[in-house]
C-alpha cells in the first residue's frame, strides 16, 4: 500500500488497487505516516501562476508539510516545474541529490497522457533513479496548452479541472515509484 495525498475529490487514484487516499475530505494532514507516499501539495501559490493565486497561508504550508513527510517515509512529491518550493525547502534541482538522499527528475505529463505539456518536477525519496520504471518520452508538439491568458496560443486550452488532474498512467508510474521506496525513519534524525 502507498499513500496518495492532497488528492482530488474525483482522483483516479481511488481506481488503483493499494492506494490509501487523502483527499481534502479526509485532510492530509491527519496521515498518520507509516509507508511511502504520492505528494501531490496545493501548488498554485508555489508556481509561475502564483500571482493569479487566492491561496490562504494555511494552504501555502501544505507543500513544506509535504517535504517533511515525504523526507521522512520516502515517495514522491509532484510540484509544477521550477516551484518556489524547490529554493524555500532546498530541494535538489533535476539531477542533483540533498542530505536525505532525495533527488528530483524533471517530466512532461504530456508524455503520460495529458493533453498539455505540463512540465512537472518530482521529488524522489528513498529509491535510486535506477528503482524507477521507465519514463515514456514524446516529440513535437502537445495538441493543448495551459494558458495564463487570452492571447497568442493557437491550440486550445484545457480546462482548470484538467489542469489539477493526473493522468492515469502518470498517476501508476508514480505509485510504482513510491512502491520502490523504503521508508527509513532514521532520516528524519538527517539535519543537514
């Protein structure tokens, strides 16, 4: 079993088999720890939209619990790529390793299904790149984008809610990951 947590109210993730799903009605923080997870933090006060963002402190906090969690019993954390998360909690930049052995590995969901680029940064602990299954890869062109505003994009936009949705084969590959994790409760004795 992995935990998936800060997931949506209709995640595809309540379709797998072995997940333990945190949604906003069961409240994330209340995960008692114990096995390696699927992080999916509120982002939109940590990415490049963050300025359009409503997001109360409370909320904001979310994505460094997560770091501390994530450090702590191994798995995966999912942030938009370059998220102010990365320089706030010092996580390592793609390819680079920190103290707790994490290691971040920079992704497009469009190659798992989404119909937008969507360039993605996930946080691994507790397995090597070597642990991970392969990450499928595609060329050219994603046929939607994610917009910011109303002008210079010729192919259509997808919707907010698609926008925070995972893909289904994206979200297998990251339970795979978090599968291949070990939780290692001496690291969070780790103070760099």
């Amino acid at each position: 079993t992995v935990a998936v947590l800060f997931a949506r109210k209709d995640s595809c993730y309540k379709t797998l088999p072995g997940c333990d799903v945190w949604d906003m009605e069961r409240d994330a923080r209340l995960w008692p720890g114990g096995m390696p997870g699927v992080f999916h933090p509120p982002c939109r006060s940590w990415g490049g939209l963050r300025h359009l963002a409503h997001a109360s402190a409370e909320e904001h906090a979310l994505a460094v619990w997560a770091v501390e969690h994530v450090r702590r019993w191994g798995g995966v954390l999912e942030h938009p790529a370059h998220s102010r998360l990365w320089p706030e909690a010092k996580l390592p930049r793609p390819g680079q390793y920190d103290a707790w052995g994490g290691w971040t590995l920079g992704i497009s969901q469009w190659w798992f299904g989404h119909r937008a680029e969507k360039r993605t940064w996930l946080y691994i602990v507790g397995c090597s790149p070597a642990d991970t299954p392969p990450v499928p890869f595609a060329l050219g062109d994603a046929p939607c984008v994610i917009k910011s505003s109303n002008h210079g994009h010729a192919r259509p936009d997808v919707s907010k809610a698609e926008r925070e949705q995972t893909p289904l084969p994206l979200a297998q590959w990251l339970c795979a990951v978090a599968r291949a994790c070990t939780s290692d409760p001496l690291r969070d004795s780790i103070n760099p």
